[in-house]
C-alpha cells in the first residue's frame, strides 16, 4: 500500500519530527488534522475533523473506506501506529498506541480502548464503553472475550514490523477540504435516459457519486464517498434537509423504490437498500436496512443494526439488534446526533463558492 500512496507534506509549520503523511488521492480529509509523521490514509477513507478534533497519532493507518469523524464535543483520539481496518468507523473515541481495530468495526462516541488492544471484525464498541489494555474484543454489541495472550502479543509485534515501540512522535496540523471546485455537485451519472435531479440548495461533496433515477431535495447533504444507485426500474426519492454521511451506499433492486423523507439522517458507513424510512429518523452508523423494510417517523436505528426485509416498525421505534428488534418507543422526535453535519459546518469542509 506504501508504493501507491503519495507523501504529502503538511503546508502547516511543523510542531517538530518528519511531517510526512501518506494520502490516498480518492481519500479525503475534511477540516483540520493533527496527524504524526508516517500516518495513512489510504484509498476512500473519510476524516471528518472540526477544529482540530481528529488526532492521528504517527505510524497509524486508516484503511480503505473507513471512517473517522471528530468535532470539538466528541473529539476522536488515535494513538501510535494504530491500525483502522477496511470500513471501520471511529466517531468521538480515544483508541490507545498499537491497537488493531478490525475491518468493519464500529466505535461509537466516548469509548475508550487502552493500549494494544485487538478489536475483531464487525464488532460494535457502544457509546462510553472502556476497553482495558491488551483485550481481545469481538461481537456487536461488544464484549471483552479475554486478555491478549503471549500469542496474540507476537502475532501483533508481528504485524508491526517485529517491534511495539512507539516513537513518541509530536503531531502536525494540517487543513484540507473538499475540493468543490473540481465537482461543485459531485458526480452525477446517467442511466438508461434517467438523470439524477439535485435541488440547486442541496450539498454533494465531490466524491459523492449518483446514477440514475434519483431525487435529492433542498438542503439535502451528500457526503463524501457516498454511493446512491437508482440503476433499477425503480425511484430513488430523497426529501429535503437529508444528510446521507461519508461512505454509505443507497441502492435497490428492480421493482422497488427507496425513500427517504424530509429530515431523515444516514450515518456514515450505511447499507441502505430498497426500503421507506419516515421523516426524521435518524440511522446511526454502519446500520443495514434491507429491502422491503419500513421505518415511521422519528425512529431511531441503533449503529450497526440489520433491519431485515420486508420488516415494519412504527414511529417513534428505537430500533437495534443484529437482526433488529424494537427495543423501545421515543416519547419526542429524536434531535440530530452530535456526529451529524450542521448547514454552518459546511465551509469550513469544503470551498463554497
């Protein structure tokens, strides 16, 4: 992965120590960084980071189409040569010095994991949970399944270049946004004689890619790496003010339709397929709706949860589970979650022009 990465020197002053970075040209950082040298970001991985909120401590790695997002309420903390697998997702935790974080892993805000930790794949890390040093944790929702034995210690040394040192490297700032000038409504495909229809007061970030038979209404934001297919006989309809975040992906399949209504936030990391979702409901991170599936107005689907196909829930529903089960029923409409974008945000992650 080195060899396909370019070095990239921070135009901010350096705090001290080599300030070169490796980032992916289809990788994007949003906002300021404070990043060690040696870190990587490799190819479609999304850092979304509010006044400095982000820290990537040096010789780390966030991996291909993972996600990491920090604002100054929830600010994300990655220790030293720290690996974020394949579509992992860290939202306002601190992850300790050397730990390996599994391919499609969730960390949800104010979770804290100590130092070389070994988090296995897909599992779910909730809000607030702390992971002691050297723990080997699997499943969703999380649970430490033992303390890293001598075995695990050396498989990690290993992939670690035969070392766990950490070379106490200071941070570097540096600022980038989403370069909107190259794609002012990112990219915009059609399909089979049908042409995506954006609402000139929506937002696409350059990355975000939609073909076919789409509807995206005012107020709208697309983040960056989402992936919205309506290449089917059916519409894909979005409603006004929908945030749809980094590296989600919409699609259907033939005959089916996908709506979206008016206020609906997807977290970042989503597989959101043919289904209804009613207005104002909020699906946290790396949450799966299948095809068929109906949520009402103002639910909430827990981060990482399967709603299956052709599954039902009404409004007001919390939602969560691997299948998802109704856990509860809200007594108002849920507020937008801290990890969510606010209209204000904008130009400080992308040039608006």
């Amino acid at each position: 992965m080195g060899t396909s990465l370019p070095l990239v020197s921070p135009p901010a002053a350096s705090t001290g120590g080599a300030a070169h970075f490796r980032l992916a040209s289809s990788a994007r950082v949003l906002g300021k960084v404070l990043l060690g040298p040696g870190a990587i970001i490799a190819q479609g991985a999304v850092i979304r980071s509010h006044a400095g909120a982000v820290r990537l401590g040096a010789g780390s790695a966030v991996l291909e189409n993972a996600v990491v997002i920090g604002t100054p309420e929830l600010p994300t903390s990655v220790g030293e040569r720290v690996v974020l697998g394949h579509r992992s997702i860290v939202i306002g935790a601190e992850v300790g010095p050397l730990c390996e974080v599994g391919n499609g892993a969730i960390i949800m805000p104010g979770a804290r994991l100590g130092a070389r930790c070994m988090v296995g794949e897909g599992a779910l890390i909730p809000a607030g949970m702390v992971v002691p040093d050297e723990s080997v944790v699997v499943d969703r929702p999380a649970r430490i399944l033992r303390r890293a034995n001598a075995e695990d210690l050396e498989r990690l040394r290993t992939l670690r270049d035969g070392s766990l040192a950490l070379p106490g490297q200071p941070l570097t700032a540096f600022s980038a946004r989403d370069r909107a000038e190259d794609a002012p409504m990112g990219q915009l495909y059609t399909f089979r004689d049908k042409h995506p229809l954006v609402h000139p007061m929506a937002t696409l970030f350059s990355t975000a890619e939609v073909t076919g038979d789409v509807i995206i209404g005012q107020g709208s934001i697309i983040g960056p790496g989402v992936k919205i297919v309506g290449d089917s006989h059916g519409p894909v309809r979005i409603g006004a003010g929908v945030q749809i975040l980094a590296n989600s992906v919409l699609h259907l399949l033939p005959d089916n339709q996908l709506v979206l209504e008016d206020g609906v936030i997807i977290g970042p990391g989503c597989m959101v397929h043919g289904c209804h979702v009613g207005a104002g409901t909020v699906v946290e991170p790396g949450a799966i709706l299948c095809d068929g599936s109906t949520l009402g107005r103002g639910c909430v689907v827990g981060a990482g949860s399967l709603v299956k196909q052709r599954s039902s829930f009404p409004d007001g529903a919390r939602v969560e589970g691997f299948p998802a089960v109704q856990t509860g029923t809200l007594s108002a409409p849920p507020s937008p979650p801290r990890w969510a974008l606010r209209p204000e945000d904008l130009p400080g992650l992308r040039r608006v022009s």
